[in-house]
C-alpha cells in the first residue's frame, strides 16, 4: 500500500533523511521507533505531504505522491495525528470532528458562500457522519464539551476521530500514548487493534513506548541519525544487537 524508496531530506547542513526504504503492507500495523532526532516525525511530515523529499519516491497504491500537497494526500487516503495534540480547543469536541470531514466536502466557494441547498444538504451529512465517528470511538455523551475541556487521552481519541473523518485506509499516528497514564496506553493499544480489525485500516506509528509498539506491531522500523537500522517482526527487533546498542538498551528488554 505505501512505498518508500531512498528517500532523503536535509534542512541546511542538517540530514534529517538519508536513503531510507521500506514498505507497509495493507491493514499491516507497522511502527517507526529510534532515539529522538532519528527523523521519525520527519518521515511522516515526508509522507503527508508537509515536506517534499530531497531524493527518492513515496508511492501509494503505486501512485507517485512526492508533490502532491497534504490535502490531496489526505483526499487520497492517508492521514495522521500529530506528537502535540492539534485540536481546535475553543469549538466543541463534534466541531473538530466536523472540520476533518470537510476535506471530503464537494461544494465548492459559491455554494458555501450563498448557502445552496446542496451545502445545506451536505452540512448535514457531515454532523449525521462526525456524530456516528464519535459514537464509535466513545466520545458522543462529550460532543458539546469544547475540545479543551477533555483529559488528554479522550483528546488523542478526538484527534483519532477527526482522522477518521476523512475516510483514510492508511493513518499515522505520531507517539499516540504521549502523555497516557498505563490504562490508557493499554487501552489505545486495543483502539488501534479494533480499527485495523473493524476499518480494514492500515496502520504506521511513531512511538517511544516500547510496550505498546510491542504489543500491538505486525513488523517495526528502526531509525537512527536519518538512517534505517533495522526492520524486522518484534522478536527480530528485541534481540538484535545494533537496535539494543543504539536505541532499546538492555533494561527495555526486562
């Protein structure tokens, strides 16, 4: 489903990206992990269209999307949550669903300009779809709280939910359990589970906690200064020495 091919990205003097390569299988659970500025965000910000890569090709469905912007990546298929949760803070928690399902909106400036039966129409859509995405990740009894007013776990399953919105069968999530208390890390891990089960979802994680990525990936990513220095299942990645050296440490493994 998503190719990366030798892909390379500097800022300056600085490489972010050097040749880096691997593929994502559909509804595979694949996670990036490596120290901090190993140039995981980088990736993503790579993928998603926020940066266009120096050299080398990022396929999808065997089509070419280095230049295409991250709305036309997003009406593609792919989208992602962000390390800091991005949320509108000041509109409700249905609001912010609302505003990523407006990615997958026909009308166009005229009709939202003089409210034409056809936006009407579709303004109503999007409250019945965002609505029925909050039922499902559990956040309906909350819809008219302003998004500020959650704790932030219920705020990364918001986040989770206005992905959602656009109908993806790629999402990344960058460092999903960030800030997660043990019971809500291990509950993300059985939410991420259910969308790759019930949404046929293909799934590319950044995460630093190791239990989780363990736990829950088909196959793992290792990068390390720009560099891939690893792939394989998560029993390959545990026991091989150079990601122990570099990244896990023997007191990850305990």
């Amino acid at each position: 489903m998503l190719k990366i091919d030798g892909v390379w990205k500097t800022f300056g003097g600085i490489t972010a990206l050097m040749d880096v390569s691997f593929n994502v299988e559909k509804q595979e659970i694949k996670a990036v992990i490596g120290p901090n500025g190993a140039g995981k965000t980088t990736l993503f910000n790579v993928i998603s269209g926020v940066y266009k890569p120096d050299r080398g090709n990022i396929y999808f469905n065997e089509k070419k999307i280095n230049n295409l912007g991250p709305v036309k990546i997003a009406r593609l298929g792919i989208s992602r949550t962000f390390q800091n949760v991005e949320l509108y803070r000041n509109m409700t928690v249905l609001e912010n669903v609302m505003v990523g399902r407006y990615a997958k909106t026909k009308s166009g400036f005229f009709g939202c300009g003089f409210r034409l039966p056809s936006m009407a129409k579709e303004e109503r859509q999007i409250k019945k779809i965002s609505e029925e995405l909050l039922e499902y990740v559990g956040l309906y009894e909350k819809k008219d709280y302003l998004a500020g007013e959650l704790p932030i776990g219920s705020q990364r399953i918001l986040e989770i939910a206005r992905a959602l919105a656009t109908e993806p069968t790629l999402i990344m999530f960058d460092e999903p359990a960030s800030g997660l208390n043990d019971a809500e890390t291990k509950a993300l891990s059985a939410f991420i589970k259910r969308l790759r089960d019930e949404k046929a979802l293909t799934i590319v994680l950044v995460e630093h906690d190791m239990g989780l990525v363990m736990d829950i990936s088909d196959n793992i990513v290792v990068l390390n200064f720009g560099e891939k220095l690893a792939e394989g299942t998560p029993e390959e990645i545990r026991n091989n020495k150079l990601v122990i050296d570099a990244y896990l440490g023997e007191e990850e493994l305990i």
